[in-house]
C-alpha cells in the first residue's frame, strides 16, 4: 500500500525535523518517547508525533537524525549571578559573609561595569550554551551590558533589576537602582529573547520602604520578583535582631508573597514557612551546589516537594559554585534530597529533570514558552548524547540524564529553533574570542 507522501498527497513544507532515539517532552510528566520525532518551523515546535507519521505529513528543509541520543527541552538556570564568571576560583573555600565583605564587593566596587558584565556574561552564555542551558535568570548590575551579550550570542535571558540600598558603580540608591533598571526594560521590552523580573538583592541589603515599592510594581508590571531568601543561619539571626522576625514573615508582611516571588536558596525554612510558600503559590530556585560549597546547608526539598511547592534549579554564580552546570545541579539536588530525607523515592530522575525545565519555567512565568515540548511552545531544547562507551549500558534515559551523563554530552542546543551549539562550540562566536576575554579580565583582576 502507497503511503499519502508516495501517493502524492500534499505534506507540510517545515523548517527542521529531528529523529533522536528517545524524547523527554517533560509533559506530559514521567513519559519517554522513542520511535518518535519532533517537527520545528518559524522557531516553534509544530509537533511531536511518531517517525512514520512525521515523514508523511512534513517535507523538512533539514532532517537531523540523532541514534543514541535523547532530546529534551532547554535547560532554565533558574538563578545565576552570569557576569561573575569573571570571578571564577577568586574567592574560594570562605563562607558567604566572608566571600562577600573581604572578597567579592571589594572586587566588585574596583572592577564591576559595563565591560565587566558584558565580557562574564558573553562567557557565561557560551558556557550554558555548552551545557543545554536555553534560558537564564540573571541578578548583576548592568542589566543593558548583560543583554548584550545574550543578544550577541543568542541565549534566552530574563534580566534582573537589581536592587540595594548602598551605592555602587552602577547606582547610588535604591531609587537609582530602580529607575536606571525600568529605563532597561522599556528600552529592551520588544526583544523576543529577553524577558525582566524585580531583583531585590536580599532582606538583609533592602529596606521596608524598598520592599514595599517593589511589591506594587511587580503587581502593576507582572513580572517576578527574584531575591535570596533564607540562606544561611545568619542571615536569619541578624533578621531576628534588626525586625523581630524572620525574613520570610518580613516579606510575608511587605505583601511580596505569591506566585510572582521567586524565593532563591531557602536553605533555612521550617515546616511552617513551607506551608506558608506553598500556600501562596511561591517559587524556589535550589541552588545545592553553591550551597554545599559556601557551607550555607541543605535545604528541605523532600519537604517541598511534599507540599506541591513548584521549584527550579540555579546555578548560582561562578564564583561561588563554580561552574553553570545545570548536570552537575540535577545530581546534587536528586542526591541531597534522598541523604538528607533518607527517603530514595524523593526527586527522582523524572522530578528533576522537571525542576530543571518546566519548574524554572513556571517560576518565571513562561512555561507557556518554554521548558516542554509541547506544539506551540518555542523550539528550546538540546540533545543529549546517552551511546558512548563509558556510560553503558543505559535502561532508562531519564535516569541516566541526571545520574550519570554531563554537560559534556550535549552535543546540540536550540533556541528558538535556531542551532546555538554544536559539537562543543557555540556558534555565534569564536572560542579563541573566549580564551581572550578570559585572559584579559584574570590579568586586571590580579592586578
């Protein structure tokens, strides 16, 4: 029997069709695919469905066969600080209070503007290129550098608005800060890559007043607010002292709790404080390997995910984790969670690779855009290679994505449907241009 495209019948003309071996949609949850394809045109994705059926109803202009590996969504680093990459191993082995007062504001107030941010950032956005990471969340001064150099190399990047109290070489106040990040966001609102959200810094460098403000523009602009919260032990103590409560209640009375905020670490959060997030419809972006690293703790996600509290996966900065490896995040969180819980069952492969996709998507908003492979969404995603002989065998992929592959298995990544990384290397921009950045901001920063 014909089949319609050897029949004649009419077929779809589109821009991309990829054969891997396996797919992840994420959604709907739990579900692996194989014998399955996924059609692109005009930077979406126009369907997922079985090969033999892909081939009779599209006529793709490029068609990537991929054996042995698995494509999923894009990465979302929920929380990352992209410029500091510059500052990659300049302050290790401290706890937070000391990395930041003798090292990294120190380092910030000689070194920290617009170049800075624009070279950490374009190296940041190749290094998540590299790694599967489509989309970040960034919290850094300069917003308008770090948008160029997500622009220049072509990655999805949601820009904090900073906000402190203290003057700084970007800002002299927290009105300043404010003022200078809205003028950034209407200058930068119509760019389809770029998306903004509210970045208080912390309750520990935000006044009431600050806090306040910030809760009625994220209401009238509808976008997230991204702040650390609940850190470290100390951050809880001087919050006690200074207000008479936690930070999280302190927040809870400023009215910034709902789904708009997007708690970053909660390391120390008690059962209540939990209840309390989940009820409102709060996110948290987990961060366990710059939490294990700055000695801060293990935050109750086993907890978390009990309550139905949605989550994301950061990276936090390089200088304090010190890679942008959402990989090396998916471990970490799994593994944390199962010790620190002694429950197996808790995060596994599938939730996690959820938190990594579709929990920073929603945290964000944009889980209508991205962070599943669902027709309609945008074409983010990245193939991971699962048939190299040091990881064999492989029974299940999900499984071997969070416990035993990296990011140096991604052998492709999209966005929007266009190819921003193969073979390793970023497209948008050479690697020799890399190592030269590199080289020049390691020779003033010791200096």
């Amino acid at each position: 029997m014909n089949t319609p495209a050897a029949s004649g019948a009419a077929s779809t003309e589109i821009d991309l069709l990829i054969r891997p071996q396996w797919i992840i949609p994420v959604e709907p949850a739990g579900l692996t695919l194989s014998g399955h394809a996924l059609a692109v045109h005009n930077g979406l994705i126009v369907a997922l469905l079985p090969d033999e059926e892909a081939l009779q109803r599209f006529r793709p202009r490029q068609t990537l066969d991929l054996p042995g590996q698995v494509l999923l969504p894009g990465l979302v680093n929920l929380h990352t600080h992209a410029a500091m990459s510059l500052l990659r191993g300049f302050a290790d082995d401290l706890p937070l209070m000391r990395w930041l007062t003798e090292r990294i504001w120190p380092a910030e107030a000689r070194h920290a503007g617009p170049d800075f941010v624009r070279a950490g950032t374009l190296l940041a956005c190749a290094e998540m290129l590299r790694g599967g990471i489509t989309t970040f969340n960034d919290m850094y001064f300069f917003p308008d550098a770090a948008a160029e150099a997500a622009r220049q190399i072509g990655m999805r990047a949601v820009l904090g608005l900073i906000v402190i109290e203290f003057p700084t070489g970007y800002a002299a106040d927290a009105d300043d800060y404010l003022a200078k990040g809205l003028a950034v966001r209407d200058t930068l609102s119509g760019d389809p890559l770029l998306s903004f959200c509210l970045a208080p810094h912390a309750p520990y460098t935000v006044a009431d007043k600050t806090f306040k403000r910030i809760a009625t523009l994220a209401a009238q602009l509808e976008i997230p607010v991204h702040v650390h919260l609940h850190e470290t032990r100390h951050e809880i103590e001087e919050s006690l002292k200074q207000h008479g409560m936690r930070p999280l209640a302190r927040l809870h009375r400023l009215g910034l709790l709902g789904p708009q905020l997007i708690a970053v670490h909660g390391v120390h959060l008690e059962a209540a404080e939990l209840d309390l997030l989940a009820h409102e419809g709060c996110n948290l972006a987990h961060c366990p390997t710059s939490n294990l690293k700055l000695a801060s703790g293990i935050p109750p996600m086993a907890e978390a995910q009990s309550r139905g509290l949605n989550f994301g996966l950061g990276t936090d900065g390089a200088a304090s984790n010190n890679r942008l490896d959402l990989f090396h995040e998916m471990r970490h969180a799994a593994l944390l969670a199962k010790g620190a819980s002694e429950n197996a069952e808790v995060l596994d492969a599938h939730v996690t690779l959820e938190a990594a996709t579709l929990g920073g998507a929603r945290a964000l908003g944009m889980d209508e855009q991205i962070g599943s492979l669902l027709p309609g969404k945008a074409a983010d995603m990245c193939a991971v290679r699962l048939d190299e002989w040091f990881i064999q065998p492989c029974f299940d992929p999900a499984s071997h994505l969070v416990y035993v592959a990296g990011r140096e298995q991604v052998s492709h990544t999209w966005v929007g449907g266009k190819l921003v990384m193969s073979k390793g290397l970023p497209l948008q921009i050479d690697i020799s241009q890399l190592h030269d950045i590199a080289a020049l901001w390691h020779t003033r920063l010791m200096s």
